[in-house]
C-alpha cells in the first residue's frame, strides 16, 4: 500500500476496499464488520447500526446539500439492511469563519429529510477548528433502525435471483464533478440524493422476497455489483442496454470519458429479489416518483466466479470491474 | 420539434443491427484473406473502444488488433514525470495538466502522490481553464505541464497566444506534444535494440480519427507509399471501426494499398490550417523525445521555439530539473507488444512486477495499454 494517503484510498474502489482491509478490518476484526454490508445487524437480528461521515464541495449542489446527504446516507444505509431508520447522532466539525447562515440552512435541510424518514437525532457533537483544518463542515451521522425483516444480506445471492436498479443511474457522481469542477455546461440535471426508506417499507410490506439491496454511492453501480459477486461469490450478468441513463449523464460520461456505472449516486438502490417477485417489485417501485423508471438489469450465473460480465445488445462480452483510481477525465 | 440530444448523435453509430451487418460483412470477406492480418489501432481511444465494445469477439480469427502507443498518458516517460514531480514541489507553484496524467508513476512518484505530500497539483478538462487558476492566483506560478499528441496541441499554444497578447506574467509551460506518424515510422522501420530485429508484424494501421482532424489525412501518405501499409482513418465508434476493419480487409483482397478515409463526417485531407498554423508558430520539432516502452524517437515531440524560452518552464528551471536517461526496466517488452512482436502474457513481469497498480511499462500504465487490458480483461479476450 502506498506510504501516503491518496484521494484514491478514498474512491469507494479498490484502493479504498485495500485500506479498509489492511488497516481497519485488520485491527477491529469480528463476525459483525466482516459482514461488511451497509449496517451492522446487531442485537439478535433485531437492529440496523450505521455510520457515516459527509463531506461535499460544493455544500450546496442541484438537487441537495450536504445535510440532506448527511441524514439521507445514514438513512438509507439503515433501510438497506430491511430497517426503519429510528435513532440519529449528529456530529460536526466547522471551520472557523463558516458562515451561521449556512450552518442553519444545512441544519435545517436535516431536519426535513428526518422528518421524511420519521427519525429523529437524539444525540451530537460540535467541533470547531481553526481555519483550514477542515474544508468549512463535516458532517458525521449515525444511526439506528428496527428490523423490519430479517435475513436480508449481500452474502446470500444466488442464481434465482433478479437484480434490479430503482431509476437511472450516476446523477449524484456527475451533478458533483461538473460543480466542482467549474465545467461550465448549461444542464438541467440535478442530484438524485433522496431518502428509500418509503420505497423500501413497501416492499417489504408487501412480501417481495428481497434477498439484498444496496445504494449505489461512492463507486457507483459497478462497485455494489462487484461487491455482490465476491460476497455470495455469484456470477452477475449484466445487460448493458437496459441500464438507465438520463441524457445528461450520458453526455457527461461521453464528454469526459466516464462510465455511468461507475458514478456515484445518493438516492438510487440495487436490489436482488427472487426471480418470481421480480414484477411484483417494479410495479411497487414504480408508483414512486423516484423510483418510477425502476427496471431489471442482470441475471446471476455461475459463469465467472465472483465476476461482473456486461453484455452488449450485440454479442459481446467484458467484465465490470470495481473502479479504480480518482474519478479523472481520460484523455484519450 | 423535439430537439436534438446527444444520444441521437450516438446512437446510429452504436447501432447493434448494424454492427453485427458489419461484423457478417468482415467475416465473410476475411474468408478470402491470403493470410491472416495484424491490425494496429494506433490511437488509445481505438484502443479504448475496442475494449469497451469488445469488438475482437465479433472479428474472425485471422484478424488481429495489436495495440499502438497512441496514449500521451501512457508514453510519458518516467523523466518527464519526474520533471513534473519536481516542478510541483517547488513553493508558491501550481502545477497543471489533464485529466488522467496526474496517476501515472514516475520514479519519485504520480503527481497524485505530490498532491497527497502537500504540491498543488491541479487538473484541467480544457487547457484554457488555466487562465482562470492564473487569475485566482496572481501570487502563484503556474506550471502548464502539456500533453497530448495533435489533437490537444493547438489547444496549448492557444493557451500561449493568450498568455502572450494578453501579457499574463504568471504561467508557464513544460512541453510534452507528441507527434503521431513519427513513431509509426518508428515502430515499422527501427531496429529493437531489445531483440536487435527490425521485425515487426504491423500489416496495417487504423489511422486515429481527433489527429486527423487537425492534421488532415495527408500525414498518412507515405504508409502506403513507402512502407506497403495500408490506412484506414476511422471514427471512434463500434460502427466507425467495424466499417474500417472491412475497408482493410477489401484492401488486402483486392491487391490495394491505400490511404482511405472513412470518418468523412470531419476529417479532410488539409486538416485544420488554422490550428496547424498556430502550432508552427510557437512551437518546433525537438530532435528526439522518449517514449516510455519505446525509446527515443526523432523527430516525434514539440517544444517551445527558442524566442518564447521565457514560458518555457524546461528553460527556467534547468538548473533543476534532471537530464540523465532513466532506463525502462530490463525485463519489459513494451517495444515488442507495440510492434506486435509478443503478446502481454509473454512477458515474464507481466502481472507479477508489473501490475496496472504499480505500472513498469507504457502498455500497463493506463486502461488503454495491451498489458492492462490483458490483466483486466484476460479470459475475455480473444
């Protein structure tokens, strides 16, 4: 591993997977951690526990700000697991000289997005540090959610499972780079930082038989499905025609020689559902507004051991591959 | 009128009915081939698309692609990286470039490690956006490190028109352009001092598409006329490859040899003079550059004409910036696998030493080299 610390170590790739193995895992090692999904399942089965610490430039963006994101990604992390977010703690670290007004402004979108999950924050810290210690606010949230349904586990896939996405993906990834970036491009896209919680509870209170799910974040769509098939060591086929993309990610990604798939997203889930409940699913996720273009995109096979394959309309094959690196543009 | 999106722009060329025509069409002339013929997409963009669309898997099996040294990221030698490295630790400097040059290891390091040790390092989608960074920084020097083969160079002495009328006092240049047909010619008729053989298994060339645009297709001349090989040059897209893949492969079968064109949508044979003009103003041919994997090439990189040596950063700060060769490790064969002469698994670093984290030679360095595409994509490929 490298001597420094690179923003590479931080890509939610396999730089990140190297430095969370070798350091973390490596020190805190137990049954819970090595799970490795997006909450611990603590309690007899019984509760969700996650964390998660934000960090954005810009704070404000199209579509969210950095406090939506900080309960929305905690949230989320909650309901993934099959829980109904509960408990959150708040902690902050501001940069001398940030401005109150924004710091009401971010706490008030907090607030909001609590309500929109029903929980609420029963715990916080505030730090202040001295200029340039910190890039004006981080934002730390945990939480704690019930267990609605129990069992639900990236290790379980298997091959009579359906993968599907709830709506085009890679708009947080792309509305971020273009803000931060100062691309100036005349675009109407907008993040699509949002809470699952609703989402999720209908379908668990209808009985599909959901076998994982997962927010697609940093890393984007080809990190959770790489992360799928080394954890239930499956193969997933992956059709690349029917991914959605909006017209603005499409450009974006041609433009700067990104892949969608490897884009991050705030508010956009994979799930694994048993083959038979696949319609029985969409048609749940499409009476959201957010998740009204939900659709299938892979099978999974034994065909390559702990691979991801994309298939094109035309017959060719090539493996999906965890990203790699910084998210840069490519040259050529 | 519902109004034009990008993807209609697209989509026609990515057309799977007629990518697989076109696949049915190359299969069935290649049957007529005499023997078995070695395609080189000289331009990692090709590249690129080749992989991304996996178009070897719809080619029969006796026509190859081999792999050019078309990436400026990739070829950049370790003593121009290191170049860069230092540049960008010097105090109150900002060091410059594009996108994906900031990952590439050179003896000290990537400039993505400068970053993590405290340099400013700082990267560009258009070379232009430097003005801004210049302006913002007026206390600052900044370092221009500028890549790229013909198609980003009148980007960069755009960069230095401006900076020149508009007397802006705090940018300067480190000036790394390279030149296509130069290290085709390389490739095709220099001896490999590694094996000491002048083989080489190129049968034809597909000419990059975004080069040919400034430089119009007239560069490409002398392949068929000198060197007995035929060009095509092709768009970026699956279609665009697979129609120059048959328009090669008609070549062979009816005895010709030519220079074609089949991206006529932007390229003509002059080029764009204005962009051609603007590069003869400012810069000159540097006697040779090294190509990492290759070796030193005459003729094939750009630098500062001496009257404009007060931009030029490799004048300014000479005192430090090294002069000594650094020799590309022993055991790679990069110069072999670019002219077709071995494949990556024949490499005995391959994957082991050389890795696409820990790149030793250009063809592991970025996503568009053979190596990292073989260790990536190995079982998939043909």
């Amino acid at each position: 591993m490298n001597k420094q610390i690179t923003l590479a170590m931080g890509n939610g790739g396999e730089e990140n997977n190297e430095l969370i193995s070798k350091i973390f895992y490596k020190a805190f090692k137990n049954d819970i951690l090595q799970k490795s999904e997006d909450a611990a399942v603590i309690h007899g089965g019984a509760l969700a526990f996650s964390t998660d610490s934000f960090t954005v430039s810009p704070l404000f963006f199209p579509g969210a700000d950095i406090g939506k994101l900080a309960v929305c990604g905690t949230c989320n992390d909650l309901a993934m697991m099959g829980a109904k977010p509960k408990y959150l703690t708040c902690s902050v670290i501001i940069e001398e000289g940030f401005s109150t007004r924004e710091l009401e402004k971010i706490v008030r979108s907090m607030k909001k997005e609590l309500e929109v999950n029903d929980a609420i924050v029963v715990s916080g810290d505030t730090k202040v540090v001295p200029r340039g210690s910190v890039d004006k606010i981080f934002i730390n949230t945990t939480g704690i959610g019930e267990i609605q349904k129990k069992g639900i586990s990236s290790n379980n896939i298997k091959t009579d499972d359906v993968i599907l996405v709830s709506r085009d993906i890679g708009r947080h990834g792309a509305t971020i780079f273009v803000a931060r970036e100062g691309i100036e491009l005349s675009t109407t896209l907008e993040s699509d930082c949002a809470s699952l919680t609703h989402q999720v509870q209908a379908l668990l209170e209808a009985g599909v038989r959901v076998t994982a799910m997962r927010d697609a974040t940093r890393g984007g769509v080809s990190a959770v499905l790489n992360e799928w098939a080394k954890q239930s060591k499956i193969c997933i086929e992956v059709e690349e025609e029917s991914i959605p993309v909006s017209q603005e990610v499409y450009g974006i990604c041609e433009m700067l020689g990104f892949e969608a798939l490897n884009l991050a997203n705030e508010g956009t889930f994979i799930l694994a559902v048993k083959k038979e409940d696949e319609q029985k699913a969409l048609d749940i996720l499409h009476g959201f507004e957010n998740s009204k273009n939900a659709v299938k995109i892979a099978n999974v096979s034994e065909q390559y051991n702990q691979k991801v394959i994309l298939l094109s309309s035309y017959g060719t094959k090539r493996f999906l591959d965890t990203p790699t690196g910084e998210l840069l543009p490519r040259i050529c | 009128m519902s109004q034009l999106q990008l993807k209609d722009l697209y989509d026609g060329f990515r057309n799977p009915e007629v990518i697989e025509g076109f696949a049915k069409l190359i299969n069935e002339e290649a049957k007529k081939l005499p023997k078995p013929i070695n395609i080189m997409e000289v331009c990692g963009g090709h590249t690129h698309s080749i992989m991304k669309f996996g178009l070897p898997q719809l080619l029969p099996d006796n026509i190859n692609f081999i792999h050019g040294p078309g990436c400026p990221v990739c070829i950049m030698p370790k003593e121009r990286i290191d170049h860069a490295y230092i540049l960008a630790e010097l105090d109150d400097t900002i060091l410059v470039t594009l996108g994906d040059m900031i990952k590439v290891p050179g003896s000290h390091g990537s400039l993505q490690d400068a970053r993590a040790k405290g340099a400013d390092v700082r990267f560009v989608y258009s070379p232009l956006d430097t003005l801004k960074i210049a302006k913002e920084n007026p206390d600052k020097k900044i370092i221009f490190f500028a890549i790229g083969f013909e198609t980003t160079t009148p980007m960069t002495t755009s960069l230095i028109d401006i900076v020149i009328k508009k007397e802006i006092k705090n940018i300067f240049f480190h000036i790394n352009h390279v030149t296509v047909p130069e290290v085709m010619v390389e490739l095709i008729d220099s001896r490999d001092e590694h094996v000491d053989s002048y083989n080489n298994r190129i049968d034809a060339f597909l000419g990059p598409s975004h080069v040919s645009v400034i430089t119009g297709s007239k560069i490409y001349e002398k392949f068929p006329k000198e060197y007995n090989r035929p060009v095509v040059v092709a768009g970026f897209e699956p279609v665009d490859i697979m129609e120059a893949i048959l328009m090669i492969v008609r070549q062979f079968n009816e005895g010709r040899c030519e220079l074609e064109v089949e991206y006529k949508r932007l390229v003509s044979y002059d080029g764009n003079k204005k962009a051609q003009a603007l590069i003869a103003k400012y810069f000159e041919k540097a006697s040779l550059f090294k190509w990492r994997g290759l070796g030193n090439v005459p003729q094939s990189g750009y630098r500062l004409k001496e009257e404009f040596s007060f931009l030029d950063a490799e004048h300014i700060y000479a005192d430090i910036l090294p002069k000594e060769e650094i020799e590309d490790h022993k055991l790679c064969i990069c110069g072999d696998i670019l002219r077709g002469m071995a494949k990556p698994n024949e490499c005995t670093i391959f994957g082991t030493a050389c890795k696409p984290q820990t790149p030793l030679g250009s063809c592991m360095v970025s996503s568009e080299g053979a190596c990292a595409a073989y260790y990536k994509y190995g079982n998939l490929l043909k």
